[in-house]
C-alpha cells in the first residue's frame, strides 16, 4: 500500500522585504513539477505567476491528488498549468479524484486558473476544492472541462464530481457549490435555441469583500455579455463574499476565450489594474 506524508504538490506564497511575492516553502513531487516564478505584472507589481505542470501526460484510474496552496498576508500569486489535462479512460469501475486545499491570509491574492479538463470516454473523476478566506483575502478560482471523443464512436465519460467549499479561517461555511453530471449532459439538457450543443462547462468565482458583491457580478454579466458561442449567468455567492458565473460553451475555443475574459474583469475589478499579457 502507498504511504503518502502529504500533498504531491504543497506551496506556500509569502511577501519579501524587497514587495515581491516568493514561493517560501515547497514540496512538489510526481506527477507535478513547478516553472521558474515568472513577475508579469507590473501593476501589481509583487504579484507572482506560477505555472504547475504535470509530467505523467493526465490522469490516470485510481490516482489520488492533493494539492495545497496558502497565500500569506499581502502576498499576491497566480497559479495556472501549461495546458489542459486530459483524463484517461477509467475501466472496471475505477475512478480518479483530486483534493485541493487554498488558503488565503488577509490582504493576500491567490487566482488559481487551470486550463480545462479533457474528459475522454469512460472517465470517472471526483474533485474537492476547500478554500479558506481570511476577512480581506482575495482568491479567484476557474473550474471547467470539455470532452472529446477519442475514438470518434459517440463515447461519453462516465461521471465528473466537483464540491467546492468556500469558508473562513473559524470554519464559518460562507458558500458550497456541487454539480454531478454524466457525459451525456449535452443531449440531455443543454440543447441550445436551434439544436446548439452546450458541450463545455466553465465555472469562476472570486472572494472578495472589499466591494459590494453585486458590483463584481455585474461586471462579469457586461462581460459575458460580450463573448460569442455560450450561455451563460453571473450572480452573488451566499453571504455576500464575492461573485461566480457558470459558462456552458458550444466548443473548447469559446470557453477559453469566456473564461479568460472574466477573469480578466475580475482582476481589474479588485486590483485595479489591468493584467499583463500571458504567454498562453
């Protein structure tokens, strides 16, 4: 039996005496791997971009996850991944799943933007995101996932779980979201005006308490508003601790494009600042 002391990947972001953001403690090891911190940002000028790449090329059945991600006072990072993660197929009823822990201190900034998920047929995949907001921390958050059908016979993945579970540094529960669905969520419920499949599904979400929540969620719905190829809606999370939109997409190149542009608005909205071109 595997005996693991932790997360596979576990990092801690703090601020240094010169105003920058520094990766203070790190523990990384298969399947991930992390870049050399990148400092794109001029405006904010400490925030750190942080790439977390895997080397094991997706998810495997019967993999086990775990993630932790804390953000000190005032330290601001963004953690993103090199490109989508594809999950393999699951056989004989196996399945796969990811734990993830974010922390954020007061004054702190943590995005976490993965790029989506592809879901190949048969896959089974549960997904667990806990996020500890401190009074005046930042944290925003993207989820999304399309599928392909690798072998071009109409297969559909199996099963995707995801809980996420916002919630101060006490254990107040500030908002729960959970969504179960199956590979053939397209057909069945998202059938578009004109027989338009909704194939890919996007959720961001941002915790911030320094503006009036209602304020965030009408920038993402201008924002939206704007985008081509999706359905889409932006509301206020519970208790007022921020704002989230679910996008579903007609096609990988559509999400993308819905998913960065809110993000985009929301880093704007709650720095002040507009972000820096990436790479990808």
């Amino acid at each position: 039996m595997e005996t693991r002391l932790g997360p596979q990947a576990e990092l801690v972001f703090s601020l240094a005496p010169d105003g920058r953001t520094f990766i203070s403690h790190q523990r990384v090891g298969y399947p991930f791997h992390i870049t050399r911190p990148f400092y794109l940002d001029r405006d904010p000028p400490e925030l750190l971009t942080l790439y977390l790449q895997s080397v094991s090329g997706g998810i495997y059945r019967g993999e086990r996850l775990e993630i932790s991600l804390e953000v000190e006072s005032s330290a601001l990072a963004q953690v993103t991944t090199q490109s989508a993660t594809i999950v393999h197929r699951m056989k004989d009823g196996a399945d796969a799943r990811q734990d993830m822990r974010i922390r954020a201190a007061e004054g702190a900034l943590l995005e976490y933007l993965p790029d989506p998920l592809i879901l190949f047929p048969g896959a089974k995949f549960e997904t667990t995101l806990r996020i500890t907001a401190a009074p005046g921390a930042s944290v925003i958050i993207q989820d999304a996932f399309t599928q392909h059908d690798s072998e071009g016979v109409g297969g559909h993945f199996d099963r995707l779980l995801s809980d996420t579970r916002i919630e101060r540094p006490d254990g107040t529960l500030l908002a729960f979201d959970r969504f179960d669905v199956g590979g053939n969520f397209g057909e069945a419920h998202l059938d578009g005006a004109g027989g338009v499949l909704y194939t890919s599904h996007g959720t961001v979400m941002a915790v911030h308490d320094d503006c009036p929540a209602e304020e965030l969620a009408v920038c993402l719905r201008e924002t939206l508003d704007c985008c081509q190829g999706i359905y889409a809606g932006a509301s206020t999370l519970p208790n007022d601790c921020g704002a989230w939109c679910r996008i579903l997409a007609e096609d990988g190149h559509a999400l993308r494009t819905a998913l960065k542009a809110s993000w985009q608005t929301l880093r704007t909205k709650i720095t002040g600042a507009v972000p820096a071109a990436r790479p990808k």
